[in-house]
C-alpha cells in the first residue's frame, strides 16, 4: 500500500516492532509493527478481543510484553528507569476506555493530582486553579469543577478524564474506545473535541476505536490489528477502497 | 496419593501469597523514606480511621469494661479478694482484651474499607491512571494507609483501655460502693511497665498488620467488581488471624525478656 505519500519526510514518535503478548495459551499480539509520526492522528480498529487495549497497554507500561521492541521518542522501553518511564509518562496522556476518574476526588482534585506531582515539569506555579481552568475550559467543562465524577454523565467523565490528560501537556496521546457507550450526538461531540485538541496542542495521537464515522472524519492514517498483526495500513479511503475481505469487513455494514 | 498431591499445592500456595506479601512490606519501608511525602492524605487517612472507629471502639471497650467486672464479681467475692478486682480488671483489659478486642473491631471496620477502596480503585483503572500519569500510587494510597494504621491502632487501643477500665469503675461503684480516687489507685498500683511496654509495642504490630492486609488484597484485587467484595472479605480473615498469631508471638517474646 501507498504508505510514502502521508509519512515521508516526518519524525516517528513511537515504534513499535514484533510486539508479541502472550495470555498463557491465548497469543494476543503476533508481531505487530507500528509506527507513530509526529502531529498525526493514528487510528487502529480491529474487532473486540482483537488485542488493541492490550497493545496500547504494553505500549505505556501497564502491560509487560513477552517480545518485540518498543521506542518512545527515542527511548526504549525495555531498559527504562523507574525515573525515566515516570517522565516519558508525562509526555504520553493515556485515555481509558471507562474514564477511570478518582471517585473521591472533585473534578478540581482529579486535575490537580498529576500536576502537584509534577511541579518540576510544570515550572514553579503557586496557584493551580489558572492551569486547572484552562484544562477544563479546553473541554468546555470550566463550570463542573467542584462536581464530583459521580454527578458527570458519561461524556462529562470523558472530557474531564481528557483535560487530566492535557493538564501535563503531553506531546503524545492514546485514546482507547473514546467514544463507545455514548449516543451518537456525544459521540460527535468528543470527536470534535479530540480534533481541536489535536489543533490547539499540536499533539500526536494514536486512536482505537470501532466508529467508522470517527476514523473517517479525524485520521490521517489506519492501521486494521487483525491476528494480533496490522493486518492493513493506509489512508481511511485507501482501506475503503480495498477488495481483501477481511478489510472489507470493517467499512460494510 | 492425590491428597498429597492437593495438600502440597495448597502449601505451596499458601507459601507463596506468603512471600508476596512479604515483598509487598518490603516495598511499603522502601518507599516510605522516598521523597516527596504524601503528609496531607496520610493526615486526612488518620483522622478518617479515627473518625469512622472512635465510637464503635468506645461502646465495645466501655461494655466490655462493664460485663467482665459483673462475670467475675461474684466470684471473687466468694473467695474473699474483691479488693482485688480493679487491679485484675486492669491487668487483662490492658494487657490483653483492649488490644485484642480494638484490633479485632479495627480489623473489621477498617481494614475491610480499605481493601474495598483500593480494590474498587484497581478494577476501575483509578490505579492505572495514576500509574500512567507518572505518579506512584503506592506511595499516595499504600505507604498513607498502613502508616496510618499503624500510628492510629495504638492511640484507638489506650482509649479503648481507659474508656473500659471506665466501665469498670461503674460497676465497683454502683455495686461496691468503691470510690473514684481508690479504684483508679489500685489500677495504678497494679500496672508497671512490664504491662504498659510490650502491650503498647504489639498494637503497632497490630495496626501495620490490619493496614498491610487490607493494602495488599485492595492492591492486587482481581476478576473486576465481585473481586472488590472477595478482597474486603478476605483482609478481614486474614488479618484477625495474622493478629491472633501476632498476638501469641508478643506474649511469648515477653515471656522471655520477664
Ligand atoms: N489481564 C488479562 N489476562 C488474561 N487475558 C487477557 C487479559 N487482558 C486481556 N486479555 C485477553 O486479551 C484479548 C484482547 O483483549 P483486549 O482487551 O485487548 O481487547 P480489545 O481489542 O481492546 O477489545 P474491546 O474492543 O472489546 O475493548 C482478549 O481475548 C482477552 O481475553
Ligand atoms: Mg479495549
């Protein structure tokens, strides 16, 4: 497939070469090759169970894979420091499939927790409520900041969980399934949201999901993970046009 | 041949949770004297757990105070020593039933919330997300709670001690006609270090023990939300039997050194 015409001349961010993850008998992942390119928007779909949660966990530490390289602007994430995995965290914002919110904590709290912890990133601040409002106003939430997550409706959960994720001003981040569970206008809503993020801190993105309206309108590259491999690759109309079955399967209805 | 077979697996398991365990508290004195200091939520975790145990251990120590003075009045009574009571009172409430009872009741009450937080807080991914957000959730949740476990236990265990010798009193009071300034002298009199020393030193065992169980079983909970209410379930068990063992070993270690 016609890969040059999107990516030439660009800085991969991340590489990912024959990660394999085993779950005892269960093989997951087979050799999946990825590569991430500065400023784009990613998106990977496969079908539920396929292995994308797992790869993206692997992909950020929460998952030890059993094969296969993976580099992070330029560090290899096999021979990390506890030290150095905690920083390129902070460059790497990671969205969960379910918002994972820290229910005891105000809206307010969840943001202020990963920046109070990391000041030395951050420059000296003495009042956090600006950076908080800013992160919020970003995902148009600046009036729920004293909610707590249980009075969110699911979209809400979602761009507060997003704006905890901008507060660290990451130059990477990973959407697992953001919109899956809301109705059809959220949806649009978020995927907009992600667009303008995207435009506003000009960051790379890497986006799983099964929406195919939403990596139409927001990728600029695919990546179908088929038996635990990227089975295809290329431009949203590229995979569209293509005869193999298996691709098919995805865009047909 | 095949209950061999299931007995030594079931040794050997048991073994190994064992040494998980053990690493685990490993883990909790490594990173304790790693900066920076979670001092505000290891406040606000002390004065929740006193908060949330200050009544339930006061009603149980003061009743406990009141039942064992009126079971054991008569008989001694009977045997001519009623003189003695305050001071048989004092030594087994203080050398024995309050750090027992108190730890007991902390474990139910505290340590199965805490092993239903952190396991509600692993299957929902609020674990996770501190991890990838490049702060250390063990140092903000684990090394708060047990310290403050272990620092709350034994305050919760002497007033618990006060409030049932309290409890006493009454009794001796309403029953015996004994006065305030003579009952509390006599438990004094009664009470020297060898009573005060190694009954303190084991609460602090008791209160790392209760917040060391919980941590570990919410930490590493599994198998998503009925997981929460095995791992809350299984802190409790094991931690009042870990209390009872902890329990015998204090006494046999004093039996030594006295
Ligand atoms: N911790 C685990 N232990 C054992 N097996 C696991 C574990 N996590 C995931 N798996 C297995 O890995 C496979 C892929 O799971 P994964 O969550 O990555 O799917 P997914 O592609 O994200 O699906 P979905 O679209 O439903 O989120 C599944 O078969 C699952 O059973
Ligand atoms: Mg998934």
């Amino acid at each position: 497939m016609n890969k040059k015409s999107v990516t030439e001349g660009r800085r991969a961010v991340i590489t990912i070469r024959g990660l394999k993850k085993f779950f005892g008998k269960n093989h997951v992942l087979n050799g999946f090759d990825m590569d991430l390119y500065e400023g784009e928007t990613l998106v990977i779909m496969g079908k539920s169970g396929s292995g994308k949660s797992v790869m993206i966990k692997c992909l950020i530490g929460l998952e030890t894979h059993d094969e296969g390289t993976i580099n992070i602007m330029g560090r290899n994430m096999e021979n990390v420091t506890e030290d150095e995995l905690n920083e390129i965290r902070t460059e790497v914002g990671f969205l969960f499939q379910g918002s994972a919110l820290y229910d005891s904590m105000t809206v307010r709290e969840n943001l202020e927790f990963p920046l109070r912890r990391h000041v030395e990133k951050m420059g000296h601040f003495s009042d956090a409520t600006p950076l908080v409002l800013e992160a919020l106003e970003s995902v148009g939430l600046a009036h729920a900041i004293d909610l707590m997550p249980e009075e969110l409706s699911g979209g809400m959960k979602r761009r507060v969980a997003l704006a905890r994720t901008l507060i660290l001003r990451p130059k990477i981040i990973l959407y697992d399934e953001p919109t899956t569970g809301l109705d059809p206008i959220t949806s649009k809503e978020i995927v907009l949201l992600m667009k303008s993020v995207q435009q506003k801190y000009k960051t790379s993105s890497i986006i799983i999901t099964h929406d195919v309206d939403c990596a139409r309108f927001i990728s600029d590259r695919m990546i179908l993970l088929v038996d635990g491999i990227n089975y295809a690759e290329g431009t949203f109309a590229e995979l569209d046009a293509s005869t193999d079955p298996k691709v098919q399967a995805f865009f047909k209805s | 041949m095949s209950f061999f077979r299931t007995s030594m697996q079931y040794i050997l398991k048991y073994l190994e949770e064992v040494g998980e365990m053990s690493a685990f508290a490993g883990r909790f004195f490594r990173e304790l004297f790693r900066r920076p200091f979670e001092s505000r939520e290891l406040l606000r975790q002390c004065y929740n757990m006193g908060n949330k145990s200050l009544l339930l251990v006061g009603v149980t120590g003061f009743i406990i105070g009141l039942v064992f003075t009126l079971q054991s009045r008569p008989k001694m009574l009977d045997l001519g020593a009623s003189a003695w009571i305050p001071s048989m009172v004092s030594i087994s409430i203080v050398r024995e039933i309050g750090p027992i009872i108190t730890a007991l009741i902390c474990a139910g009450r505290i340590g199965s919330g805490i092993g239903a937080e952190l396991g509600s807080m692993r299957v929902t991914e609020q674990i996770d997300a501190m991890e990838v957000s490049g702060t250390n959730p063990f140092k903000y949740l684990v090394v708060t709670r047990i310290l403050a476990t272990t620092l709350m236990i034994p305050l919760l265990v002497v007033m618990s001690d006060a409030i049932a010798l309290f409890g006493s009193f009454l009794v001796e009071n309403t029953k015996g006609d004994v006065s305030f300034r003579y009952f509390f002298d006599e438990v004094f009199l009664s009470l020297d270090f060898v009573d005060l020393i190694p009954s303190t030193l084991k609460t602090f065992f008791f209160g790392f023990a209760i917040g060391l169980v919980g941590c570990y079983r919410g930490y590493y909970c599994k198998h998503g939300t009925a997981g929460v209410g095995v791992a809350a379930n299984t802190a409790v068990v094991e931690t009042s039997m870990l209390l009872f063992v902890l329990d015998f070993i204090a006494v046999m270690v004093t039996d030594i050194f006295y």
